[in-house]
C-alpha cells in the first residue's frame, strides 16, 4: 500500500451530513408518500443537473412548471435546503483539523451546486480551509467522471500516486482510482483514521 503526502475529501456525507429524507419526512409524513416524491419528482438525477451547474432558480422553476400541483414541497427543497444538512460529522472534521495541524496538505472534490456551496462555506467555515475545492457545478463536471478528478491534480500540480481520496459514494472511489489516486470509501470517521494510518498517514 502506497504512502500519501496528500488527502483529498468529499464533502456530502463524509464531512457535513446530507439526507433529503429529513426535511420530505416533515412534509410526507407517510415514508411510502415521501419516497415516491423523491423517487418521482425530486428526483436525484434533477438534483444532480443543479450540482452539474445548472442554475438553483431555473432547475426549480422548470420542475414546479411540470409538476405545478407540488410547487410547495418542490420550492422546499431550495428554501429549506439546510434542514436536508443537519450538520458536520464531528469525528471527521477532527480528523481533518488535526491533518491541518499536522500540516498534510488537503484538498476536496465535491458534486454541489453553485449556490448551495456559496450557503455551506458560510455556514461551515472549515470548508474555507482547504488548499483548493474542485466544485462540480464551477466545472460543470460530475464526480465519477475521471475528468473532474484530473482539474484537481492539474490545477495544483499534484501526484496521484501522492494522494488519498476520500468519499461516501464507491463510483466515486473508483473514479478517483481512475486516474491513479489512492482511495477509499468513507463509512465512519474511525475507518477512516485507520484507512489513513494504512496509507502512512499517522494522526498521534
């Protein structure tokens, strides 16, 4: 197993949680109702255009212009976006704090739209703290491409073989693994920890 000078993150699910079904459960409070909702109409792949870049207002426009009878719980998903991102995942910003002690550069790629990144950086401000941020929707690329992988190593001269790439989604490990980076899929910070320690990353 290779040594790593250099650890990259995910964002969603590793370092702030994300679950839509927080916010639909308060609207549907039949789970059969809430997951064809999100299943149907706000759907991942409509989401994922808006993390691809397209703009907040427009992507929810066009689905309350299709789907006109749920324009309340459609809007809801951009005007109670943060009850979808109850918080940080405390055991993994400690981890990412004590590798800024320790001075081991990081790095995070992460699929997100435009302005709901512009909201997290201000409501998580250890998000401020990374080296560079690969954003897809500033790209208009998406996480598993190898594409958007390749932006970050580019952008700042990095060394794949150098890098360890952290993310909830295993597509996404295997996009990173793709262009040469180490990488592993999040399940728990303390997994985590010692999938560093396995690559050479010593936090104590």
């Amino acid at each position: 197993m290779s040594t790593v000078t250099t650890v990259v993150f995910d964002v969603g699910n590793v370092l702030v949680r994300w679950d839509p079904k927080r916010l639909y459960a308060r609207l549907f409070p039949d789970p059969a109702k809430r997951d064809w909702f999100l299943e149907t109409i706000c759907t991942e792949d409509w989401n994922r255009e808006m993390d691809r870049g397209r703009p907040f207002a427009e992507g929810v426009a066009e689905l309350v212009a299709r789907h006109p009878e749920w324009e309340a719980e459609i809007r809801a998903w951009d005007e109670n976006w943060h009850e979808m991102v109850p918080g940080e995942i405390p055991g993994t910003v400690a981890i990412l704090e004590r590798l800024r002690a320790l001075g081991i550069p990081d790095y995070s790629i992460t699929n997100f739209s435009r302005e709901k990144f512009a909201e997290a950086r201000e409501r998580f401000p250890f998000l401020k703290g990374f080296r560079d941020t690969v954003v897809s929707a500033h790209e208009r690329l998406l996480k598993p491409d190898p594409a958007i992988y390749r932006v970050l190593l580019e952008r700042n001269r990095l060394d794949p073989g150098a890098c360890l790439f952290v993310d909830d989604s295993a597509a996404n490990v295997a996009g990173a693994r793709a262009v040469g980076m180490a990488a592993v899929v999040f399940t728990s910070p303390e997994r985590f920890a010692a999938d560093l320690a396995a690559h050479g990353v010593a936090l104590d």
